[in-house]
C-alpha cells in the first residue's frame, strides 16, 4: 500500500509546507512544485514589469499628452461638439445626476458662476432700461419657456443688453440649445 504524501518542499523558498499551501492544476492532475505564497510573489512582480513596459505617454508625460489632446481638440471640434451634444440627449438623466452630484460638491463654483452672471446682467442693464417691462416679461414666461437674451449678454462676436427689447421666449430645450451664439442673421442685422 502507497503512503500519500502531505506536505511538499516549495522549489523557490525551499520551506516544506502542506499540500494545502500549494493550487493544484486539474489538467496534470498535480500540485505546483511552488508554494502559493511565492506564484502570487513571482505574478504580482510579473504584472508590475508589464505595466510599467506598457506605460502610456500620457503617463509618462502628462504636459505633453495635454499639449496632444488640445491640438485634436481644436482641429476637430466641431465633430467632437458634435458628439457630446448628441451623447448628452441620448443620455439627459444621467448629465442631471452628473451635473447635480458636481453641484453638491463644489458649491463655490456654482455660486462664484452664477454671481458672475447676475453681474454681467446688472453691467449690461442701461440706466434707460424698463425695468418693469422686464420684470413683466419674466413673470408672464410660459410654462416650458425660458428668458433668452435675443443677443447674448457676453458673447466672442457681440454682447447684448439685458433690455426689454433684447428678451423672447423660446422652448427650454431650444434656448438651451442655442447656448450664447449668435447666428449669422443676427451678425448682419446687428
């Protein structure tokens, strides 16, 4: 009768430990002739040559892969824009969660933007401005519709004034949409 063997030398620490410390490969019906400690020493150092091998530029250079990504930006920003408008309407809860998680996080943001906007308005309301015309129009606003500053308040081509005759209503979405451009039409009619 066979004795059964219960313990095994490890061919790289040498210890001799139970066959419990050593994985057992099915398709040679065998135990490993390396303990369990020293395989998961030898792939953990293998993992860590590959990675470093397989470092990205990016990584290796973050200024210059920053540099990289901004010239693709602007040569092909308009199929990017493009893109992510559409990725945003496809996906509009998910840039809610987003955009309300990014709220939470970074109060001071959102108030130092939207105290930046209340003073560009107030800058670019004249002292002959209606003031009760506008209020008007903002209370009469439909449900569904914004206030849009027909010419925008700060814009690259032009800026408008924040006047009665510079405010329309149009669909959320649209207005949205629309962001501060002005069209070709505005530019020329200006």
């Amino acid at each position: 009768m066979k004795e059964t063997i219960e313990t095994q030398v490890c061919t790289k620490c040498g210890l001799e430990k139970p066959l419990s410390e050593y994985y057992f490969r099915n398709d040679q019906q065998k135990y490993l002739r390396r303990c369990k400690e020293c395989t998961k020493k030898k792939q953990s150092a293998y993992y860590k040559e590959q990675t470093n091998k397989g470092t990205s530029t990016w990584q290796r250079n973050p200024e210059q892969h920053r540099i990289s990504c901004r010239k693709h930006y602007l040569k092909n920003a308009k199929e990017l824009n493009e893109k992510w408008r559409k990725w945003r309407n496809e996906n509009i809860e998910q840039e809610k969660k987003r955009n309300k998680k990014y709220a939470q996080k970074n109060p001071d943001v959102v108030r130092k933007k939207a105290a930046k906007r209340r003073a560009n308005k107030k800058s670019q309301t004249p002292a002959w401005a209606d003031l009760k015309k506008i209020a008007q129009i903002y209370k009469d606003c439909p449900p569904g519709y914004h206030i849009d500053h027909i010419f925008p308040l700060k814009s690259p081509i032009m800026c408008g004034l924040h006047v009665e005759n510079n405010l329309q209503y149009l669909p959320a979405k649209e207005n949205i949409s629309k962001g501060n451009r002005v069209s070709l039409e505005q530019q020329l009619n200006g």
